[in-house]
C-alpha cells in the first residue's frame, strides 16, 4: 500500500465515497463485508488452533452506568429456594461489548448499499440491515495489530490518533500480513488510557482513536471485521464529521466488534509469539435490532 496522504477538506467527500462496497455483492446484500469470509477462509483460521486456548475479547459488563440490575423477590419453592434477576442494559457507546448492525450509522440519508435511513425503522425495528443476517456469527483468522505497544505512554492519546500508517508498522513488528476476509484485532491501550484518566469521560471530553483515513486501509486490506478498544479520534480531523471510522458501516458494510477489551489478547500473543488466531464472535439474537452485546473469542 502507498505511503498514506490525507485527503484535502474539499476532497473528502468524495474521497470517502469512493471506497464503498455499495453493489459488491449485489444490490440486496446485507451482510456488507462478511461476505469475504470464505469456506477456505475458515478452514485455514481453524487451522490456528493448535493449543485450544480461549480468550476473551469482552469487557465485564457494569461498569459506566450502562447496566440496571437487581436481584428479584426470592421465590421458596416447596424445599428449594430460587432466586432470579433481572437488567436493563444500553450497549450501544463505550462500554459494552457489542457487534454494530449495519443500520447502525448512515451518511446522508443513505444506509448501506443505499437504502433511506428515514424510513428504515419502526417499532418492531429495522427493516433492512439489522443484526439478523450476523445471527450464526463470524468466525475467521484473527490478527491483532499493536499500535498501543509502540507508543510513548503504552495507549494512544488525543490529538494523536491511529493512521494508516501506524496499523502497516504493527504488521510489520508483528511478522503479519492481513488478509482479504481477515478480522482485525486493533490494540490501542483503551483500558491503560481510561486509567491514566480518571475524568475522561465519553462523548463530552475529546476522545483518543483513529483517524478517519483508517477507511482507507480498512478497503484496502478488504478486511471482513474489526474488534477494536479505541474507536473513532473525537473531534474528527474533518470539520463536518461527526462520525469518523464509524462510517465504515454505510460506506463499507464493515461488521464493527466495538469495546473490546484487547489487553488480554495481546498479552497472549506476546506470551506465545504469535499474532494470528481463529476469532470468533456471535451477537444476541435480538431481531431487527441496531446491533447486540456480544462475546468475541480468540482460540490459539
């Protein structure tokens, strides 16, 4: 790939919109950049496993406010007591771990593959490009790239986000080349960030990231999905845009795994000297829903 040159203001429009995937797999497609996920693909990420080692990707859930739970009145039951519990939980935002359906985020009006935001949705839920094509999952080669590693305070910080540029580096420290279909695991020191600062807080202070022009390497390395701590740099480096890599999903039909907690993977790349494994990872089904808490898994 090219040395990366961001685009100029009056370019980036157009820019952007050249990358889709709008048609690739037909005007009906749904399931956006899964489709390059191949038989062949998954036989050689099962091929990865040769320790049967899991780890998790996913955050524990309760942190930030985002859960409501309760235990219910305990019910006696004859000579067994039973207790049950109930939650209600936001999972879109920064601390669940959750697969974004791709009527998720739309870019002028206009869904994935070009379909209208305005009418998508009704009480039922959405009508087109909702969770349910990514029901039975996505399974395929995992790589996780470390930007965090490389960086002065061990995590990426504001003002400084994640280019093109540093994702070709954490390939080439790491020994790998990702693949069309690949999904890619991004390690960018969400959780050592959120430590060193204790009055972040999401949506109001500037955010650390990656930088728009990641769209970029996402369509150039076809990559089927990707699992990141960090997500988009805010504010964006383009005036105008409120969404940054996010607009993967209407420009791209990218499966975005959002608030994954990467630390423990990294460490076990490193631990075993590899950076490549069979992920996994399936959303809750909840049909016509705007995506799904998830729990994402990497077998060595």
């Amino acid at each position: 790939m090219p040395s990366w040159t961001p685009p100029t203001q009056d370019r980036v429009e157009d820019y952007f919109k050249e990358l889709n995937n709008w048609g690739r797999w037909g005007d009906a497609d749904q399931r956006g950049t899964v489709n390059l996920i191949t038989p062949a693909k998954q036989d050689a990420a099962r091929a990865l496993v040769r320790l049967g080692r899991t780890v998790s990707l996913a955050r524990d859930i309760g942190a930030g406010g985002v859960l409501g739970y309760h235990i219910t009145y305990p019910s006696p039951r004859e000579r067994s007591d039973v207790v049950l519990d109930r939650f209600d939980l936001v999972y879109h935002g920064y601390w669940v771990t959750h697969v974004d359906a791709l009527c998720h985020v739309a870019w002028d009006g206009e869904l994935y593959n070009g379909r209208p935001f305005k009418t998508n949705f009704t009480q039922a839920g959405a009508t087109w490009c909702p969770i349910d094509p990514l029901f039975d999952g996505i399974t395929s080669r995992g790589v996780l790239l470390d930007v965090a590693s490389a960086r002065k305070d061990g995590y990426v910080t504001v003002g400084n986000p994640v280019t093109p540029k540093d994702l070709d580096d954490a390939a080439a420290r790491a020994g790998v080349t990702v693949e069309p279909g690949d999904v890619l695991v991004l390690h960018s020191g969400d959780a050592a960030f959120r430590t060193a600062h204790p009055d972040w807080v999401p949506r109001v202070s500037p955010h650390p990231g990656l930088h728009v022009a990641c769209l970029e390497w996402f369509r150039a390395h076809d990559i089927a999905a990707i699992a990141w701590d960090m997500m988009d740099e805010r504010p964006v480096s383009y005036p105008g845009f409120f969404m940054g890599t996010h607009l993967a999903i209407p420009f791209l039909g990218l499966a975005l795994i959002d608030n994954t907690m990467t630390d423990r993977v990294a460490a076990a790349c490193r631990e075993l000297g590899r950076h490549e494994f069979l992920f996994t990872v399936a959303p809750l089904r909840i049909p016509g829903s705007t995506g799904a808490p998830a729990h994402p898994l990497a077998i060595f």
